[in-house]
C-alpha cells in the first residue's frame, strides 16, 4: 500500500508569552513550549491511524501541521508523494480541498446564523463551480448519506435546532462535500453525548467505506480508537513513544505509558484483574520536559538509564515500534 501522508521529524516549538517579571529580567531567555518534539510516522492510503494521548500531548497540533494549518518549526510533511512542507498558499489550495478536518466541537465550528443547507455546500462555493440547483442537490444527496433526515426538512434549520448528534453529522458533510481524500478527525466525539457517540463512530466507518477516506483520528480514549483504526500512535508530550497495528497494541503493549493508557479502558468484565495502575502524577510540562524518556519521571520501571537520553523508537517484532529501552 502506498503512503498517503509521511511525516519526518516533525517538530513544533509555541513561544511563551513572557509576563512582567520576565520582562524585569533583561536578557531573560525566551521559553518555548515542545508541542510536537520531533516526530515521524506514515498514513498509508484508506488506512486509519489513530492518535492517542492525554490531554496536552500534542495530538491537535500534529493534526494542523498536516494540513498545513500551521507552520512546522522543523520537519517535512509528504502529501500523496509530494513535499508540502513549503508549499505557497495558493499552491496548497488544491490540496486544502483534499484534507479536510472534523474538530471536537460541532457547535464552535458551524455559525450560528448559516442555514445546514449552506453552511454543508459552503466549501463548495469556494472549489467548484456548480450553479445554485445542482449545489444543492449536492448536498441534499450527501445529507441522506449521513443521516441528515429528512434531507429537504433540515436543509432550511439553524444549528441551534439540532440535536448534538445532528450538529455533528453536518460538520461530516460538510466535511466531505468537496469529496477528499484525507480527514483529520480531532476527537470528534468527545462532546458528542454517550447515546450518539457510537453512532457517529459507526457513522464514520461507513463513510470511510464509502468515500474511499484516509483517516487521522485523534483521541484520548482507547476504547474508540479500539473501534475504528487499524494502526495507533500513542503521543506522550509531543513524541510518539509507541506505534503499531491495533492488535499488537492492544495484545502485547510495551511502552509503560501504553499499558498505563491501556489499564484506563474499562473492561467489560469485572473479574478480570488490571494489571497496571494509572501513572502517578500529572502530565508534566511541555515548556520543561523532563530530560531522555520524557515519561521517566511517572514510570515505575524507570532506571537512571532513562532520565539519561531519549530512547529511539525501535521495531519490538511485526510491525510494532517503541521507545521504552526495557525489553
Ligand atoms: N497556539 C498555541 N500557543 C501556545 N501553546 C500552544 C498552542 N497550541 C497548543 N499549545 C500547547 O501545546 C501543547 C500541545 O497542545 P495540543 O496539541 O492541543 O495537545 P492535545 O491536542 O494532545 O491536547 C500544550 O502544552 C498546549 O498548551
Ligand atoms: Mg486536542
């Protein structure tokens, strides 16, 4: 299969925004946040790659530097083959209609005063050229196949009379309606309510199915990257510290930090003893990571090793990769 996405040490610095204090201090050195610290991994074509992690690893920001909605410190980003990294702006255009991004929050991202029927043709007024009549049967058609029904009832709502589940599945045609190729999807059902999560989950799939898709899908939650990907990436403080198929990972984890995300998925059966402890302690900063394996400092197995250098992610069999020096 051939990749769709390559990404090679990938990084990206926020500088921090010094406050009065800092300002007394003349010479006082600026601080950066590591949001994503040098990270590398493909997406092959119809594949999806989950990205896993706590709240602050980087995951939202990998997504943006895919689609260039941000600009990388450092590394290259390959679309199709093709470097994107440098791409001017109005080169990127015919790319901007193939990846296209679903965020968390379908109320912030649909306005308020724009009807479902325009607010999902939209993207379409700005890469195609269709008259008004077969723009909206365009969109009509593609609301049947996401649910959206009655179509021609729910074409003329406002976003405040829908239901979540509903908001939702128009941020996925509108998502869709310029037919592309990759989507980014950035924990698109964290607010979703529990009834309508496994819904827009199944929803997904099929669209996949579909619309031939490659997917990025971005989580905090195992259980749902459990559902939908073939390949999962797990992200502590702006590094991939384990990377392989769904199986392997969920069958023979190996990072600590894997394990540890892995003991926070509830098991359907309470007899079954866990085996790992939810690490100890917060998520450290980003600003400051602590030196070599970025997760030491909450690792039970942590040797002075680890506080030593960052251990390189490393093949462990099949096609599974971490960086964790124990065997
Ligand atoms: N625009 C920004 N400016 C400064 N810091 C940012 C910005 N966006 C994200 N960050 C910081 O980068 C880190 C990673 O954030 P993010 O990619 O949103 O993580 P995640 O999606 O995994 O929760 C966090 O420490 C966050 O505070
Ligand atoms: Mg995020």
């Amino acid at each position: 299969m051939d990749d769709l996405i390559r990404i090679k040490n990938l990084k990206k610095n926020f500088p921090v925004q010094k406050n009065f204090l800092d300002l007394l201090f003349a010479g006082a050195k600026q601080s950066y946040v590591h949001a994503v610290d040098d990270i590398s991994f493909e997406i092959k074509k119809g594949e999806v790659l989950g990205l896993a992690g706590e709240s602050g690893s980087g995951k939202s920001t990998t997504g943006r530097l895919l689609l260039r909605l941000l600009e990388p410190t450092d590394g290259t980003i390959e679309y199709d083959g093709e470097d994107i990294t440098n791409k001017p702006y109005k080169e990127m255009r015919s790319y901007r209609e193939k990846m296209q991004v679903v965020f968390q929050d379908p109320n912030s991202s649909l306005s308020p005063r724009m009807k479902v029927g325009d607010a999902i043709g939209h993207p379409l007024k700005i890469h195609k050229k269709l008259s008004t009549v077969q723009r909206k049967e365009e969109v009509l058609s593609l609301m049947e196949k996401v649910g959206l029904t009655p179509a021609d009832f729910l074409y003329n709502k406002y976003p405040h009379q829908l239901s979540g589940g509903q908001s939702q599945r128009v941020v996925l045609a509108r998502a869709l309606i310029t037919n592309p190729e990759f989507v980014v999807a950035d924990e698109p059902i964290a607010m979703a309510d529990v009834s309508v999560r496994a819904l827009i989950l199944e929803l997904m799939k099929d669209l996949k199915k579909e619309f031939d898709l490659t997917y990025l899908f971005i989580t905090h939650d195992l259980s749902t990257a459990k559902y939908l990907c073939d390949r999962i990436a797990i992200m502590y403080l702006g590094q991939i510290v384990e990377i392989g198929s769904k199986e392997e990972l969920f069958n023979n984890p190996h990072h600590p930090y894997t394990k540890a995300l892995l003991s926070a998925v509830p098991v359907p059966d309470p007899t079954q003893r866990r085996t790992e402890e939810i690490p100890r302690g917060e998520i450290p900063s980003a600003i400051n990571p602590p030196a070599g394996c970025h997760f030491h400092p909450r690792c039970r197995y942590a040797t002075p090793e680890c506080s030593a250098s960052r251990p390189p992610l490393k093949n462990i069999g099949g096609t599974q990769y971490s960086a964790c020096i124990l065997e």
